[in-house]
C-alpha cells in the first residue's frame, strides 16, 4: 500500500518588497514549503481567512495597514504563528509587534539561517501546542495536574502567583513574553505597566528554581521587552 505524505506546511508571505518577498519565496520553497503571497494588509487578511496557513510571515511597513494591527487582527481570530520581518529595529517596535499577538521578530536584513531557524522554532511551538501533564526543564519538574513543582526532587512551594507566572512561560515556551502580556495573564488588565510586578516575581521564580539565578538557565531575560521560557 503506498505511503501518504504529509502535505508541506503553507506559509503566507505578507510583505509588498518585491526583493524580499522574492528572497524569501524562493528559500521557503526550496526547503519543501508551500508559500502563499500578499502585497497589501487587507489581502493578508483576506488569504489567512481563506487559506488557513500554518505560519504567517508579516511586514510592519505595508502600504495600506500597519503590520502592528495585521498582526492584531490575526490574533482576534487565529493561534497562527505570526513572525515579523521589519526594518525597524527600536524595542518599542518589538514590543509592539508582540504585544499585538506576534511570536518572535526579525529584523532586516537577516540571513537564510537565522530565518529558517526562527521558522522551525515556531512551527514546532504551535504543533506542541497546549501543554499538558509534565513538563521537564533540566531539573526541574513542573507537573501541571497536580500544580506541583519539583527541583533535583525536592517539592519547590510556589506562591499562586509564581506558580501563574511559570504556567504561563510554559504555556509560551520559546516565545518572547512582555511585560504586558505577562501582566495580563497573570494579574489581569488592570496592571498593564506595572513592570516591577514581573520583575519581582520572576527574581522570586529564579531563586527557587535556578542553579544560579543570576545566571539563568531557563528563564531567560528579553532586554527592555520582557522574559522567554527557553525550549530546551
């Protein structure tokens, strides 16, 4: 009986330069993908609404619609990974982009590497998915039934608290989490700038779970944007 193959994962390309979008096309084809293109936000909308891609590359600077609102609008509707390609390079762009629901950012130029890497990274992410049962950091052992939390064996107590805020990188492993995100997920809307909230618990989380917390293993510090659960 003849073998069925896994159909190749679809990308969508949304990004109006005609060179990149060339470049880009042209790499994600000759590594097996199948890539779907968009010029403008509206269309990317419009295809990702009809297409059902595994994955979303997106520019910030389109012409009719930030990518910043693309990417918002996306997440309303779809878990798809969205990873933005862009020009700009300051944090609050980062931030930005992320806070709108991308899962990582890339800034131009880049190389095929790095980009094939970051793509890897995030289909494997979504085809993880939820995390259930137990879940393994070095170790540390996090059992997400029970809530109980083990390091080299020994029941670590986490406040409800600490133990939201290291459910919720776990949820996210590999993905940049703001402060934003963080805060709403773990606090609720109502602290939206309350940064110090994050910083606080996550020294708390470091001294309990890692070797050395002042060099961590695992949870690691995005600079100015917020934290990452590292994925292995």
């Amino acid at each position: 009986m003849k073998r069925h193959e896994e159909p190749a994962p679809l990308i969508l390309l949304v990004e109006d330069d005609v060179q990149i979008r060339r470049f880009v096309s042209t790499t994600l084809e000759s590594q097996g993908f199948e890539v779907r293109e968009a010029v403008t936000g509206a269309l990317g909308l419009s295809l990702a609404a009809e297409i059902k891609p595994n994955m979303v590359i997106l520019d910030l600077g389109l012409p009719d619609m930030d990518g910043v609102e693309v990417a918002r609008h996306l997440r309303d509707t779809s878990d798809v990974p969205i990873l933005v390609l862009s020009a700009r390079s300051l944090e609050s762009a980062k931030v930005a982009a992320l806070d709108a629901g991308a899962d990582d950012y890339l800034t131009k130029p880049f190389g095929v590497d790095e980009l094939m890497a970051r793509i890897r990274a995030a289909l494997r992410r979504a085809e993880a998915g939820r995390v259930h049962g137990e879940v393994v950091l070095g170790d540390i052992r996090v059992d997400l039934v029970k809530r109980q939390v083990t390091r080299t064996g020994k029941d670590v107590h986490l406040t409800p608290i600490e133990y939201r805020l290291l459910a919720v990188l776990i949820r996210n492993r590999g993905r940049v989490m703001t402060y934003r995100q963080l805060l709403k997920d773990v606090w609720g809307g109502a602290h939206g700038d309350d940064h110090h909230y994050v910083r606080i618990y996550m020294a708390q989380l470091r001294h309990k779970l890692e070797q050395d917390p002042a060099q961590p293993r695992h949870l690691l510090t995005e600079t100015g944007i917020g934290y990452r659960l590292a994925e292995a």
